[in-house]
C-alpha cells in the first residue's frame, strides 16, 4: 500500500464533518443519493472513496470493524486513522465492510441491536458498482416525500430481499449504506423496499 | 394577553460583547494572563479539573479566565471540550503506591513508614488575612530545602492494616472486567462501584461535602478515621500496541484519600474495618475526603445496612452530584416556558371563576 500517511482525510476536523453531514442527510432522506466531494482525503487499494469517508469518519476505537474480503492492509490503514480493532466475528462489529455481489455472509450474522437499545445494532457498508442500471426498487416509509425509487448496479440477486427481511425487524435489524465511487445511498431499517422490477 | 418581544438575535449577539466587557474589568488594571492562574491558582484549577472530568491545567486556568472564575461554568467548558477529543486508548492503571510524595499524613498511626510529611497545607494557618498579598510580593517566597528527601516509597496505611488482616479486602472481579465508563453509557441502578467512584470523582466538591458532613452527624452509619491522605506526582503510563510495553505520556498530580470505617461484621465475616476511597485531579483533600466518605456511606447496600439517609442511597447521590447537570436543569428554568405559564394562568382564573360562582351560591342572608 502506497504511503498511509496519504490516505486520510486531507483535513481532519472539517473533512469529517462534510461527511458526517454527508451521511446523516443519506440517513435522514433514505434512498437519496448524496456525493461526496472529491477532495476529501484518499483512499486504500480496494475502498471506494465514499466507504473511506465513512469509515474515517464514523469509525474510532471503540467501533470493531468487520472486513469480509481482506483487502492488503485494510485494517492497518482503519487501525492507523481511527483507532478501530479489526474482528473476526461478525457479532462482535459495530461497522462491517461487505461486497455487495458476494452473498458470503448474511445480514443474521451481524448485531442486530435489543430491545432495549436497538441501536447498538451493526451498520453495514455495501459496496456496489453504481448506483443505475441494476434493478428497479421502490423504496417508502420515514423521511421519504411518499416515494423514491433506486437501482443500484451490482448487488447479488437476494441481497432486496435479504434487506426486506432485515426491516421487518424493525425498530431492530442492521443499518445498510450502499457506496459506489464518491456517492452513497442509506437504507436505515425503517425503510420499506418494494422490488418493482 | 402576554406578547413575546422579537429582536432576540440581536439582543443575544449583544450579551456575548457585555460579557466580554465584564471579563475585562476596568481597563486600567493589568488583563490577568492564563499562565498567572495556571500557576498561582492551583486549587482553584483542581476543582475545575475533577468536575470537568479533565486534566489539563491549561485549558482549566482558560476556562478560569473566560468564565470569570465560576467554577462551574468553567468546568462546563471542559467538559464540551473533552466530548471533541479523539480517544486512543486507556491508561494503566495509576499507581499511587509510587506517587513522588509532597504531602502524606495520617490520623490512624502517629509514627508510620515514611513519616508525616505535611507539605504544602493551609490546615496550621490562622484563617487571618496576610494584608502584604494586596501588593506584589518584593521577594519571592523559599522554603527550607530539608537535609534528606522524602522516602522514595511509603506503604499506604490501609495496607498495614491489611497485612494484620483488619481491613475489608477489595479483589477485582472475576477476570478484572474493564471498568464501566460513564461517559460512554447512561448509569443504571443498583450501581457497581466503578460506576460510583467515577460519578463521585466528578461529583460537585460542596454537595459532595455536605454529604459527608451528614453521614458524620449521624445521618448514615459510619464513624471515619482518616487512615491516609496522600498529594504528589504520578506517572500516567501507556501500552502502544505496536510497542507491547509500557510508556511514559507524563505525570499528573493527585490527592488520595482512604477513609478506615468502624467494624463491620456478618454471620459470615469477621469484624473487620472498611474502607472508603477518594481520588481526585490536583490538590484537593477536602473533595478527596469528602468522596471517600461518601464512598464508604453508599456501599450500605452491599454491606446491607438499611439505606435511611441521603448519603446513602445511591440514585440521590449519583443523579444529584454531578452539578454541569444540575445546574442545566435548574438554570433550564430560564428558558421560555410562556406557553406552560399560559396554561397555568388559564387553570388558575378557571379554579377561581369557580370558586367564586360556588360560594355566590352560599352567600348567607346577611344581604337583607
């Protein structure tokens, strides 16, 4: 991996705050695709600039974080930037990089918050290829003006459905953001999704 | 009908140039420098250190200088301050058996290893005001440098007591848990000790003392003796994962208290003394004294004392001691509440109006 001491965010205090502002509009107004800006830091081999920006951004040490595909010096870069341990077990992550065109492991894996403090739950982020030409899915429910549709491109072909199951669980479940290139979209587990096509 | 004024955000802009004007003071008269508090107010940045739940005794003696000298607004500023700071790790565990000692004494034991060193104390002044303090000093104050330094190592006395077995042994818990952190999830009841020493350690200095002054004047079970009090340097170590040992990050002052307690004794323990512990940032005994009283006063519950009095009972002592809080809901009351007063003055003409029609009705025939 090339020089880690590049691959941050240019600027610490400011750049995580353009992304925390980032990803809180992506939550807030779910299925919205929000960009972040190009000059916000670097990215390892193998990350997309907008998973980077969450990572550096939410991650710190006290939040595990769950590489399902080792990327060559991942969780040197993670442990270098925020502190965050790298784990084995999916139970144990609070956030978890996922391929999104690999079905290797299963949203049940993660935690999936309790009762009492459902938040607690895992926040997963998927990558994906782009964020057009997959399959059309209509998404409904909080934060939504009645209805938005997406079609992220490179999703294996359970993962709407996996995600459908997910929410249903509501208020627990995990938290998704699919990341392609500098974009994200949020899908929190209060969203419905509707495969419409 | 009651009208809200507008031109609020002016009027607010406003106050932050008067405070401004107020922190100056007469323009005539030096502006005090950070570093003339840092140095010659430590007893004041103590206290703002322990209820700001920070060390740092820059940013205290700036939080002393912009909030005027209130402690609490200044503790309040530590404590926003201290949310921002990225964390990377926690300390080892202090070692206050290796404290470079400047001042250790004992009620229990008058000679004792390592003496009674008094150091830097105001208990033997005469509370008579020093009038040479109103102009600057013409020499600089030096005290008498001792023939022999201070024993590099002093066994603490609850230690003494314990080798005799006398003293409530206190063992971590099975596989030494981390300890719960306050600042990372909301307290709970029935609280652990961790949860309480850490609250205390944060605890306002004066409702913690008054406290203490109740249990001592019968409102909770025990009689305390001081058995230690210590006030010195301690190293603050680090293990950097990539190291695997231990580093110095540098050396904090503290005040320890150990609080020795009457007998105590069960069918399945022996009479025995307890302890109660206080630590604090600084130089502060009386909060260090006051928070081991106080500590020794809410493991009633464990040793199973009845919980009569404040001191006590832990959800009194543990939601009202922390005075950023306290103050945030007392001083909430600033705050618009024109609406509920509304409704309130509404209620009230109601329950008069009907007083009054109710006792219309009784209106004896005095109207002849």
């Amino acid at each position: 991996m090339s020089d880690i001491q590049t691959l941050g965010l240019h600027d610490p205090v400011f750049g995580s705050q353009i992304a925390f502002r980032s990803i809180l509009r992506a939550m807030s107004t779910p299925g919205t695709c929000v960009t972040v800006p190009n000059d916000l830091g670097g990215a390892p081999d193998g990350l997309c600039p907008a998973t980077s920006a969450i990572i550096l951004t939410l991650c710190d040490y006290e939040t595990p974080v769950f590489f399902a595909h080792p990327i060559n010096g991942i969780s040197d870069w993670v442990r270098f930037y925020t502190g965050a341990p790298g784990v084995r077990d999916p139970l144990d992550a609070k956030f978890a990089l996922l391929d999104g065109a690999s079905s290797e492991h299963s949203f049940a894996e993660f935690h999936q918050g309790d009762d009492r403090y459902p938040d607690q739950s895992a926040t997963l982020i998927i990558e994906c290829m782009s964020f057009s030409g997959g399959p059309r899915i209509r998404l409904t429910g909080p934060g939504i003006d009645s209805e938005i549709e997406i079609s992220p491109l490179g999703l294996h072909k359970n993962f709407w459905k996996n995600m459908a199951r997910n929410n249903a669980q509501f208020p627990l479940g995990v938290d998704v953001i699919l990341a392609a290139g500098f974009e994200l979209i949020a899908l929190p587990r209060s969203v419905r999704i509707e495969e419409t096509s | 009908m009651y009208v809200a004024v507008k031109g609020g955000e002016a009027a607010i802009l406003a106050t932050h140039d008067l405070v401004a004007e107020e922190r100056r003071g007469a323009l005539d008269v030096p502006e005090l420098s950070v570093a003339q508090l840092r140095e010659q107010q430590k007893l004041g940045l103590a206290r703002i250190m322990n209820e700001g739940s920070l060390y740092d005794e820059d940013l205290a003696a700036l939080a002393m200088k912009q909030t005027q000298g209130d402690t609490i607004e200044a503790a309040f500023l530590l404590r926003a301050y201290r949310t921002t700071l990225p964390r990377f790790g926690a300390s080892v565990p202090l070692d206050t058996a290796k404290m470079a000692i400047r001042r250790r004494i004992s009620a229990t034991y008058k000679d004792l290893p390592g003496g009674q060193i008094l150091g830097p104390t105001y208990d033997y002044t005469h509370r008579l005001f020093d009038f040479h303090l109103m102009k600057p000093s013409e020499q600089s104050p030096k005290a008498t440098v001792a023939d022999e330094p201070v024993d590099r190592s002093m066994p603490r006395v609850p230690d003494i007591l314990g080798d005799e077995g006398f003293m409530e042994r206190e063992l971590p818990a099975t596989n030494d848990p981390k300890p719960y952190d306050i600042t990372r999830d909301p307290i709970e009841f029935p609280a652990d000790r961790d949860v309480r020493l850490q609250t205390l350690a944060r605890g306002d200095e004066g409702f913690l003392l008054g406290l203490a002054y109740s249990v001592q004047r019968g409102f909770g079970g025990n009689h305390p003796f001081a058995g230690e009090i210590r006030m010195g340097e301690v190293n603050v170590k680090f293990v950097p994962e990539e190291l695997g040992f231990a580093i110095d990050l540098g050396e904090i002052t503290l005040t320890e208290c150990q609080m020795v307690n009457q007998f105590q004794g069960s069918k399945d323990v022996p009479p025995q003394f307890t302890r109660g512990y206080g630590l604090v940032f600084g130089h502060a005994e009386r909060k260090a004294m006051s928070m081991a009283i106080v500590d020794r006063s809410l493991k009633a519950r464990e040793f199973n004392e009845t919980q009569e009095y404040p001191a006590q009972q832990e959800e009194f002592v543990l939601y009202h001691c922390d005075n950023v809080e306290a103050s945030g809901f007392v001083e909430h009351l600033k705050l618009p509440h024109y609406v509920d007063f509304q409704g309130e003055l509404e209620l009230l003409r109601q329950m008069r109006a009907e007083l009054n029609a109710r006792s219309a009705d009784f209106v004896p025939e005095a109207a002849e």
